[in-house]
C-alpha cells in the first residue's frame, strides 16, 4: 500500500497579501511597486548633501564655525530617517474581507436594499454613522468587499484602502496615510530647513570667496557650489510651498483627499467633525497622538498542506515479504507479452499445463499455497 506524506510549508501573511506592494527583509518594509522617483529623491537629498559637505563644510568650518557642518550632519541623517520611515513603513492598509464574511456583507445589503428589479440601478452601498453628532457616510469598496472606516479611501496606484488615507507620494513611494503621515510631515519640514541650511550657507561661501579671489574666479574654482545653488534654488518653492500647505492641512485636523474633494467646505457647508476648533489641539493629535499598530499582521505565519506520495513500513514490508502480492495489486492482469521478462513467463506457463493435463490432480489453494490469493490482497487490489 502506499501512503500519503503530508508536509507543511510555512508562509509569511505578506506573500499571500492581495495589492501592488512590494515587501523587502521578510515583509519588515513596504512599498509601492513605483519606486522610480523615491530613488531620484535619495539621489536628489544624498547628491547635493555630498556636495556641500566636499565643498562648502572644510571652508566655512575654518573661517567660520565648526559647527556648520556638525548642524547639517544632524540635519541630513534625521531627513534620510523620516523619509526612510515614509517610504518603508504600512501607511494603515486595510485587510479586505475574507469570503465568508464577503457574503455575509453580501448578505446584509441585499435584506437591506430588498428585490432590485431588472433594469434598474441598485442603490449606492453606503452606512451612516454619527461622529461629533454629525452623521458621516461609509463607502463601500467594491475591490476589498469591506465597508471603509471614516477617512479611509481606496489608493489606485497601490490597490489598498488606506485609513485616513491622505494621498500617494511617488517621492516617497508610498501612501501617506494613519500611521505614516506625521513621519512624511516631518520629512518634508526637516528638508525644507536642509535646503534652506545649504542655499544659505552656499551663498556665504561664495561671498566670502569673492572678497578675496573676485566672483568670476570663485565661480570658476567652485563649480559643486553652482550646482548644489541651483539644485536648491528649484527645489526651495516646492518643498516649502508643500510644507506650508500640510502645515494649514494640520491646523485644520484635515487630509489632502477631503481638502480636494470638498468633504468640509462644500455646497452644504458641512462642519468637519473631526476638527476641535482649536489649532494647538489639531496639532496635537496629528503630530503628537498615539503610534497606532498595523492590522496586516505582515509577518504572522501560514501552515499550507503539501501531499507526496511515499512508501509505508507496512507495503514495504509486504512487497519483501511476498512476491505474490506485487502480482496482485494491480487491477488489471498480468498477460504476457513482448516486454515480460523470461523470469515471468514460465510461472504462467506452468499453470496454464497444469490445468490442461488432468482436472483430477487440481486442488483448491490452500491458505499456504504460495499462489493463493488471501481475501485481504483481493480488497486492496479492488481498491
């Protein structure tokens, strides 16, 4: 007989997630799959901060402080930590529903909603629910079979819904969402201090060269200088034009998303339940409120059942034991042909003579005749 050997495989939850992430260093990083212009922004922050540290930091540490650099140095690694936390870190995606509670959903709108007759448009899936005495409307999501939490909405680019779902960030490439958006804001005000830090202290550089050696021939010996002051020049109104608005954003306890759908300041004028009317506290609960959890359990183990076909004691044993058996495990019969050995042909033989030459000297096979077949080799050959 043969028996079935059953091996487990074990999975990481992040193999198995639905999405267009990416997961690195056993599901302990995550991205989006569009990754091109994260890698420009590393080369963008590292390139011109090479610069001005080769360039700039041995000058004005001698005829001005040391302390220059020692400042950039601490402003450079807290940028590249908050960009890295960003990037690399579960923005509050959502699970999507398991099938059985997918019907069960299912289930419940369709009580709900009642017999849609043919033709018609079935009516928008949607809960209300009361926050701040304000009633809030719950969307439901056609990809995750879930009803999204307030503030949550789906990320195209990235096929999640994302609570407090803010916007996706190619910079950063992630979504910005829960549990990374006071990181990405601290990003964006830490760069525009850097920039302003190097565009500043480029410009001292080279006023301080110029006194002595003239404009044009510092310009000449300095060309990292022009560069680092261009790199600076075009990216100073972006990064502080978008700090200023994620700061007024915050003031408001409001996302990017609600700000330009309208969510609080369309036609109906409808207030925004989650503001306190107070900046200090919006501030507060943005930047300062709790470090919440990830609900994808990345790294949680999966046991998946892998059957092999593999020998057991008790048919090994028998096949060693009694040759008859092999004969008779098989179905069909043993007939002899072209491709039979020698060996096997003449055992056929002799009991197609035997049973020729005389029907007297038959006998019933005994129960220790080696050519009997016992009832159990009979059940498990119809097996």
């Amino acid at each position: 007989m043969s028996a079935v050997m059953i091996s487990r495989k074990v999975t990481r939850k992040w193999e198995k997630l639905p999405g267009k992430n990416t997961f690195c260093c056993d599901g302990r990083v995550m991205m989006a799959r569009q990754k091109g212009v994260f890698y420009l922004t590393l080369f963008l922050i590292i390139g011109t901060c090479s610069l001005f540290f080769a360039f700039e930091c041995p000058y004005l540490a001698v005829h001005l402080s040391p302390a220059i650099p020692v400042f950039a140095v601490l402003l450079f690694v807290f940028v590249m930590a908050m960009l890295l936390r960003t990037s690399f870190s579960d923005p509050g995606v959502l699970p999507r529903a398991l099938p059985e509670e997918a019907n069960f959903i299912e289930m419940e709108i369709e009580a709900a909603n009642g017999n849609v007759l043919a033709g018609q448009r079935p009516p928008p899936r949607i809960k209300n629910v009361q926050i701040n005495n304000q009633i809030v409307k719950l969307k439901y999501c056609y990809t995750c079979k879930i009803f999204r939490p307030p503030r949550a909405s789906h990320c195209s680019i990235c096929d999640n819904c994302v609570d407090r779902f803010d916007h996706h960030c190619p910079w950063v490439g992630n979504c910005v969402g829960k549990r990374n958006y006071r990181y990405f804001y601290l990003f964006t005000l830490s760069l525009s201090l850097l920039t302003i830090y190097i565009f500043a202290f480029d410009i001292v550089h080279v006023v301080l060269r110029s006194v002595d050696s003239g404009f044009v021939n510092t310009i000449k010996e300095t060309p990292g200088t022009v560069l680092e002051v261009l790199v600076c020049f075009f990216t100073l109104w972006s990064v502080v034009g978008l700090t200023g608005f994620h700061t007024y954003l915050i003031s408001l306890n409001q996302t990017t998303n609600e700000d330009i759908k309208g969510s609080w300041s369309g036609k109906n004028r409808v207030q925004n339940p989650y503001s306190h009317k107070n900046i200090f506290k919006n501030c507060c609960e943005v930047l300062c409120g709790p470090a919440y959890p990830s609900v994808l359990d990345r790294r949680g183990v999966m046991l998946e059942d892998l059957s092999s076909p593999a020998p057991s004691d008790a048919s090994s044993t028998n096949k060693s034991s009694n040759p008859v058996s092999q004969t008779t495990k098989s179905s069909a019969p043993l007939i002899p042909n072209e491709h039979t050995p020698d060996e096997a042909k003449p055992g056929i033989g002799a009991g197609t003579q035997k049973s020729a030459s005389s029907p007297k000297d038959e006998k019933p096979p005994s129960p220790t005749s080696p050519n009997a077949v016992t009832p159990g080799v009979i059940k498990e050959s119809a097996h």
